[in-house]
C-alpha cells in the first residue's frame, strides 16, 4: 500500500499495523542535534533507547529522506550509514536586517 509502513503491533500480539511512512520522524529528530553525528550512531542509539523501533535499513531510509527534504545537513555521501554524518539543518546567513513597514514607515 503506497504511503503506509506496516509493523507488527507488539501490543496486539503477531498482528501488523499500518502507519504513515513519516511514522518514526518526530522520533528520529529527538536524537539529532547542531553537532555532526554518523548516521550510524544516530541509528544505534535511536534502535537502543526508542521504545518502538524497525530495522536500521528503514531508518537509514527515513534519515536519506529527511535530507532530501532539506530538513537536515549533511557532511560525506549519502550511500551506507557509516559514509555519512548529518546534524539538524543550520541557519542561513544572515543578511541584512529585514525592516518591518516596509517603504515610508
């Protein structure tokens, strides 16, 4: 089914249950933070301390989607989960300040 992730329910015994792909982001994001951290580690930790978790593969998947989206940084190629390191996404420069009013304030 096209935009759904299924995984058995440990609540309900060998049935699987069916969530949205995004299931595991707003997870995944409590363990990223401003400083580089290989994809790997990221997955081991969220694997060792989240307490519904999937396979490394689906979340190396989820990690390379979030960044393609251009919600996170990314330093090195994003091929296994040991060739790269990602951090949430910086700031942009800061240019000029943006003035409230506009013209003839």
């Amino acid at each position: 089914m096209p935009g759904r992730y299924r995984r058995e329910d440990p609540g309900r015994g060998k049935k699987l249950s069916q969530h949205p792909y995004t299931y595991f982001d707003e997870e995944l994001r409590k363990f990223i933070s401003g400083d580089w951290i290989k994809a790997s580690k990221l997955i081991n930790q969220f694997m060792g301390k989240a307490k519904q978790t999937t396979g490394d593969a689906y979340l190396l998947w989820r990690i390379k989607q979030l960044v393609g989206a251009g919600e996170l940084d990314v330093q090195g190629e994003l091929k296994g989960m040991k060739d790269f390191e990602i951090k949430l996404k910086s700031a942009a420069p800061v240019g000029e300040p943006v003035t409230q009013g506009g013209a003839g304030s």
